[in-house]
C-alpha cells in the first residue's frame, strides 16, 4: 500500500476504474472514512461485514445495542462485490443473450446480425452493483448508529479487539470475516490467466476460450453464462455428474440444458497441469479412464476451493478454537470457546449461502444479546443454483432418508406434464417431493424450473410449519403457473390415501345417496 501510515485503512483499488466501481468503492470502502473515537464497552463487536456482520450489526444496533462494526476490505462481503450480485447481473444478460437466439422458436423473427456487447453487459453488472451497494455502504451503517471501522481487526484478549490502532472492548463479539477462493496445487497455475469469482467479473472482454474447472454451483452457473454471451466454454468436473450434491435426474437436465448452450463438459476428469505456450494456457486434463486431453484456452476459471477467513484475528488471544480448513469452532448456538464470542456465516457454519448468513447472523442477535437458545440446526435450509433450467432443493432428498433409516415416498410432477410449462417452452424439468412413508410430513423436495427458486419458499415454509404434502392440495394455486405442479403433487398424494376399501366403501355410500 504504497503512501499507507499504520492505523489508517487499506486503500483499495477496483478494476475497471469507472464511475460504477468508484460508486461502489465510496459505498462500502469510503476512501476518505475516518474512524470513530471507541465509545466505551460495546454490547456488541462484529467484524467482518459481509452478509452476516451486516445483518447482525443493524440488528442489533436497531434494538438499542451499542454497536461496532469493523471491514478490512468491502463492506458487503463476496455477495454484493463477488458473488450473489455481479453473477446474478451477468446471468440476466446471458438470458437475455438466449432468449434473443430461441425468439424464432416463438414465432419471433430477429434480424440477422443481433450480437451480444459483452463490455456493456458487464458494465451494466457493475451499475447494478454499485445501486445495490447503497444498502452495504459505511455512511447508511453509521446513520444505523453504528460505529464503523475500517481496518484490520485482531484480538487483543478475551474481550478486547485491536483496529487501525484502536482497542474495543466489548461485552460480546462476533466473527463474521466469511471464505475466500483458493487456488488447487495444480502444476503451473500460477503464471497461467487464472479467474476466480473474485476477479471474474472484473473483466471487460470476454474470452473467447473459456475453461471452467468445477462442476458445482460457481462452475455450472457461469459455464453457461459465458457461452450464452459468446465464449467457446469447456466444463472439467472431477466428479461423474455435475451438481454431486444433487440427485441424478437433477444432474441429468442440467447436462441437457448446457449441451443445448454448447458447453462441453467432461465429467470424471480434472487438470493435471497448466503451460504457456505465448498467449495460450495449455492445459491438460487426465480423464478417469487413463486418458489425457490438452485444451488451448485464453482464460481459466477456478470454481473450487474455498478457506474460511482465519488468518490474521489473533484467536488465539481471545480462546477462540478454529481449523483452518472447517473455519471457527461453533456449538449449535454459534457459540465460540469464548463464552463471549459467537461466530456467523461461511466462516463458520456449513452452508455457505447468503441467506443462511443471514440467519445465521439472527439466531447470533437472539443469543448474545439476550441469554437465547436459538439453534442453527433448526433451520430450515434451500438453496438454489441459478442456472437456466434453475435448480433448488430444500431438506433432504431420499437417499439421506434412507441414510438415517427412513423410508420415503416420492411424488414428481415432470413440468412436460403442466400446462404453463409446456406454453413457456420450459418442459425439461419436474417438481419433487420426498414425504415419510405412511404420513403426509414433507421431508425435502427438489424443483428443476425456470424460476425453481422462486417456487421453493412455498415448500420451505411447509416444512417449517410442519404443513403436510395433502395440505397443499387444497391451497388454491393460480392457473396456468408452474407452480401448479406443487399443487398437483399434493393431489397425487392424496389419491394415494384413496384404498381399494376406502374405495369401496365411497362407491356403497354413493349408490345409497342416489
């Protein structure tokens, strides 16, 4: 940091440097912030403000909390600047992208010459993010009546953290500092043109030869992102299927759906090692079966690997015990091994989505500020990969039912079967749902649809409230929606409970009544 004095905070730089990152930064890195004078004990110290120190720090300060907030780099964390945002803005062009190319298929005629402006759609991406930021940003926090600091946070005790040359006490803590993307020891990778989803979406020209390593959400995602905006894209997935913590008819649409895109994936395989042969990246990848395959490709992106941010906080000087690998030692109350301290989000708990920071970061407020019981296994976790088929999930799926000795019943409603999907065009896809055997109690489910996670909530809130898969039936679900489907599952469930005696016993009653 060239020009830096101790104690001030980092100066950081965005790339590109244009209104919309210069935005962003006086957002939620304020080149000029001054940091407050410590104001006595804080209730309450979080540092890191991600999703999970952003949610527990306005939390809390709305309660009356005297709060302290303390970022080293971007408020907002990997969502806004790296994650959630910028790949949900690139994917919405990427689907405009596609919709422009099917529109014949719909009776549309496009003219000919209709090309993707790929510098434009990611600036468009970065003015998105920069409105987006307003909500993260260091100014609306102190106006929340919080104390802002921006700096480098390390714990000076069990109850005292040091930052930019200032000590704060605090009567608890919270470590949200979150995970970042890590590069696998492959043979040369560091001198090749390696992208992460921390630098990704920094770039302003496309490649024209993309190599995806990863075949989960990352990998999956901007795989079909980038050849849908004009990239010739290899997908490398070391696993048999892609998306390995979904189920196989899962993995099977979605196989479909990128092959429909011109992604090619190679399932069963992974990258050994990594030349420069001038401006290429030659890489080589070992396919399961001995074989070995080099790929000439302009840019890499590492879709695997990630490290809880553990380094640097001096835990140890606060009794704090942590894996550099798993993150920060948590009970199921997301107490630390400070009594003290508590810890929230991707740095210590196992589903690392925005949400469940969230979440996270509310049971936090709930037990450091008032003696709570709150419990994170108690939530009710979905998630969804934004692809085109999307998919999400939430609970369990059958083969973790009958893992734990469950026996299940699945009810799947194919989307080629419901009205509105058909009429959309989206056909490849299903709604399923996974009840315990003999009862109507929703134990997980799975949606493969256009709009997957906007369906999902309805499904989350019946396992949460305990509502059972019949129940549903007799919700009452516009037509035509998609969402139809998890209605018509419901009405398959309960034609199940129509036996051959009930049967019988509903005919005798109707032919007394005629």
């Amino acid at each position: 940091m060239s020009g830096a004095v101790k104690g001030d905070p980092p100066r950081l730089s965005l790339l590109p440097d244009d209104a919309w990152n210069r935005e962003l930064a006086a957002n939620v890195h304020p080149p000029d912030w001054v940091n407050p004078e410590p104001s006595g004990r804080y209730n309450l110290v979080v540092i890191g403000a991600g999703t999970a120190g952003l949610v527990t720090a306005a939390g809390a300060a709305g309660l009356g909390a005297k709060v302290a907030l303390i970022e080293r780099h971007l408020m907002g964390g990997d969502c806004l600047n790296v994650g959630c945002v910028p790949s949900k803005g690139v994917i919405r062009s990427a689907r405009a992208a596609a919709a422009v190319r099917s529109a014949q298929r719909f009776g549309v005629r496009v003219p000919e010459g209709a090309e993707v402006d790929f510098a434009r759609a990611m600036e468009r991406m970065r003015e998105k993010r920069a409105r987006i930021s307003r909500n993260d940003s260091a100014a609306r926090f102190r106006g929340l009546g919080v104390d802002v600091f921006l700096g480098d946070a390390r714990f000076a005790g069990r109850d005292t953290v040091e930052v930019a040359g200032k000590r704060l006490r605090f009567k608890s803590a919270v470590v949200a500092t979150g995970a970042r993307a890590i590069l696998p020891p492959i043979e040369g990778i560091e001198r090749a043109a390696v992208s992460t989803n921390e630098t990704i979406f920094d770039l302003t020209a496309r490649p024209d030869r993309l190599l995806v390593v990863g075949g989960g959400p990352i990998g999956v995602e901007l795989s079909q992102a980038f050849a849908r905006l004009g990239s010739d894209v290899t997908l490398v997935e070391m696993m048999s299927q892609l998306l390995p913590r979904e189920d196989q008819d899962t993995a099977a649409i979605l196989a479909r759906a990128l092959e429909r895109d011109d992604v090619r994936v190679r399932l069963d395989s992974r990258v050994t090692r990594i030349e420069i042969d001038g401006p290429e990246n030659v890489v080589h990848v070992a396919g399961r079966d001995g074989s070995e395959t080099r790929l000439r490709v302009d840019r890499i992106l590492m879709g695997v690997g990630r490290a809880p941010n553990v380094e640097g906080l001096n835990l140890e000087a606060a009794g704090v015990e942590y894996d550099p690998r798993l993150g920060v030692k948590v009970d199921d109350t997301l107490r630390t091994t400070n009594r003290r301290i508590f810890a929230a989000g991707d740095v210590a708990i196992p589903h690392k989505f925005t949400h469940t920071a969230d979440f996270s970061a509310r049971i936090v407020i709930q037990n450091a500020l008032f003696m709570g019981r709150k419990k994170l296994s108690a939530l009710v976790v979905p998630w969804c990969t934004y692809t085109d088929p999307e998919v999400a999930h939430v609970g369990m799926r059958a083969a973790d039912a009958e893992r734990v000795g469950l026996a299940v019943k699945t009810f799947k409603i194919p989307l080629e079967d419901v009205d509105r999907a058909i009429l959309d065009g989206e056909e490849d896809g299903f709604v399923k749902i996974h009840v315990a055997h003999g009862s109507d109690r929703i134990l997980g489910a799975t949606i493969v649809a256009a709009h997957a996670g906007e369906m999902i909530g309805e499904l989350c809130l019946a396992i949460s409230r305990g509502i059972g898969l019949g129940s549903i039936a007799s919700v009452i679900h516009p037509y035509p929606t998609q969402a139809e489907a998890i209605r018509r599952a419901g009405d398959a469930y309960n034609r199940t409970r129509l036996t051959p005696r009930v049967k019988r016993l509903f005919e005798r009653w109707l032919s007394w009544t005629r």
